[in-house]
C-alpha cells in the first residue's frame, strides 16, 4: 500500500508557524512604539528655556528662589537663555530643550509647525506687560505713518500685536516695521532712530523712564478685562508622555514661584533684577523694575480662551495666510492636578479642549 506524502502537512505546519512568529513580532513592536511614549519615571534632566524679560518673571523668580529645583529633586534642571520666541521654537522642534517659557505667538507657532503633534501647552505665565511706546511728538496713530516702528522678532508675539493693530488702524504699508533685539532698539530710540516700539516688560518701562518715550498703547487695552497671555509654558508632547511627574513637578514649582510674587513683591522684583543681571551683565533701576512689575500679573492660567483669537490675529497681521489649528493645543490636566492638590480652583481649556 502507498503511504500518503506528509510533505503538504510540513509546508502548512511550517506556514503556521510563520504566522505565529510574524504576530508576535508585530505585538513585540506595537508594545516597543507604546513603551516608547509611556510613563518612564523621573527624567535625568529637564532643559528648560526662558528670556531674561520681566514678562516671564514667574520663571526668574523659579530659578532664582530655586523653586524649580526644589520640586525636580533628582532631575537636572538645565535653564537656557533666548532673546525670542522663534528661536526658542526652533529648539524645541529640533528636541534640544524640553520645556520653555514663551509668548502665545511662537507657541502657536510651534504647535502649528508640528501639526499639532511636538508640543502642548500646559500653563499660563504671565497676563499684560506690553505697551507701544513713541517719541512724545507722535501723539495719534496717523502720526506713525512714514515712520518706524519696531519689535522683537519677526513672527513674535508683540510683531503680530503690532501688526494687527496697524491693520485695524487702517496703517498696513504706511508704517515701516522693523525688529530688533531689545537692548538694540532702546540704543536706537535713543540715538533717534526708531520712533516707536511695540515691546514687552521691562523694556518699554526702559524705553518710558531711560530714553524719554510715552506710551501710545497699552496692550491690555485691547482684551477683554485687560487679561491676555504674554507669557505661557510649554513642553514637548514626548517628554510630557515620558515623564509626566517631571512636568508636574515643573508645574508645582511654577504655582510655588506665582505665589511667592504674588505675597512678596518687592523681594520677588529684586530677584527678577538679579537674574536679569546674572543673564544680561545689567540690572534695572529701581523705578523700571518697579513699572514693569506693575505691568504684569502672573498666573497660570494660560487665559486658553483667546488662543483662537491669537491664531485669526496672525492673517490679519499678514504673518500667516490662513489661522494656525489650536483646537488640542492645550493639556492642562497636570496643571489642575497641582492646582488640586494646592487647593486653587482649575483652569479650563476652552477653545483649545477638542482637535
């Protein structure tokens, strides 16, 4: 009798086990790319970046004080200096710098630039700290036609401020806007150069008291109760999923530095002045560090509302030719959990809570 050829049972046997094989291969690399994002404890350090301005005196104040540090424990804390906003972008982009201080423009930016993917907005800063300053002859915005006008950077928070006003004054193209790095543009009105700028704390405090400018223009004017977010904090989407305990320890020492500046003014404007020293080579007068303390209110809520407003503000300023997408922007469920365990009521995410 012919005994039946058992070579088609190996081959299916052989197949099956392939298959097996190739599903477990594809579930070991589905938990590596979950791993890759979960929970991996206390980061080794947190690169964090902020500007020596009185705007972001919630960070100085954090550094100073050693708040930040105090709450980081173990975790390196790496502070980086940036004079503005897209270069702080970029660094965060390019996954040199884990968290940052940053005006609402460049973070809209980032967020933006990554399709919404990089980076997250997780808290408030600071509200107000803007003014457009003049010489005293220019007492009405038609008087700044044919003149110059300066900002911080292309693309920046006070840039895109600037220009929408110029927009709705009906000043698009009658104005030459210019940028200049601060220290540069407080030389420049001085030696007549400029004839006005649009800038943040302490600078047009410097420009008012040190070089004989008026204000023309307090943003805060321009926003409902005066409240609009000069100032947020931001970190990278990865690190935020990697290491969730390091951000709210960042948060906690973030509510800690609000709350000493809030109780301590006058000590937490001299601790403002001597980072701004240790970073500049220059502390302020007493009379500028004290203007531009008044300017300012620090808070963590990131005031999510306007960020919509804030992302229509760049078409209108001719930075963008369509609004940056800000719905999912923001993850403010760290924040409220510090916020919680502090006893202070949450902060929302309207506008920016759906993507």
């Amino acid at each position: 009798m012919r005994i039946p050829s058992i070579r088609p049972v190996r081959l299916l046997a052989a197949a099956l086990a392939l298959t097996v094989a190739a599903a477990g291969c594809s579930r070991a690399d589905s938990d590596e790319t979950t791993a890759a994002t979960s929970d991996k404890g206390p980061a080794t350090e947190l690169r964090l970046g902020y500007f020596p301005n009185v705007t972001h005196a919630a960070a100085l104040v954090g550094l100073g004080k050693g708040l930040f540090s105090k709450e980081l424990g173990n975790t390196k804390l790496v502070p980086t200096k940036f004079n503005a906003g897209p270069e702080e972008v970029g660094a965060l982009l390019g996954g040199s710098l884990d968290a940052g201080f940053i005006g609402s423009g460049p973070a809209i930016n980032a967020f933006a630039k990554s399709n919404g993917e990089a980076v997250r907005l997780i808290a408030g800063a600071t509200s107000g700290g803007a003014q457009l300053v003049v010489k005293p002859t220019i007492t009405k915005p038609e008087d700044l036609v044919g003149k110059t006008v300066v900002t911080p950077q292309l693309g920046n928070t006070q840039d895109v401020s600037l220009k929408k006003w110029l927009a709705g004054k009906n000043l698009t193209g009658k104005v030459k806007v210019t940028n200049l790095e601060n220290a540069q543009t407080l030389d420049s009105f001085k030696k007549g150069d400029v004839d006005a700028a649009w800038l943040p704390e302490p600078w047009s405090s410097r420009l008012v008291l040190d070089a004989g400018a008026k204000v023309l223009l307090d943003e805060a004017t321009l926003w409902p109760d005066g409240k609009f977010p000069t100032t947020v904090l931001i970190v990278r989407t990865q690190f935020l999923q990697e290491h969730p305990e390091t951000v709210k320890a960042l948060l906690t020492g973030l509510v800690s530095a609000i709350d000493f500046s809030t109780s301590n003014q006058a000590e937490a404007a001299t601790v403002v002045n001597a980072q701004l020293k240790a970073a500049t080579g220059k502390a302020l007068s007493p009379a500028v560090i004290d203007r531009a303390f008044k300017n300012i209110q620090l808070t963590a809520d990131p005031i999510a509302a306007t960020f919509p407003q804030l992302a229509k503000d760049q078409v209108t300023a001719g930075i963008a030719k369509e609004a940056p997408a800000v719905a999912g922007f923001a993850d403010l469920g760290p924040l409220n959990d510090v916020l919680g365990k502090a006893g202070k009521p949450a902060v929302d995410a309207a506008g920016l809570d759906t993507k």
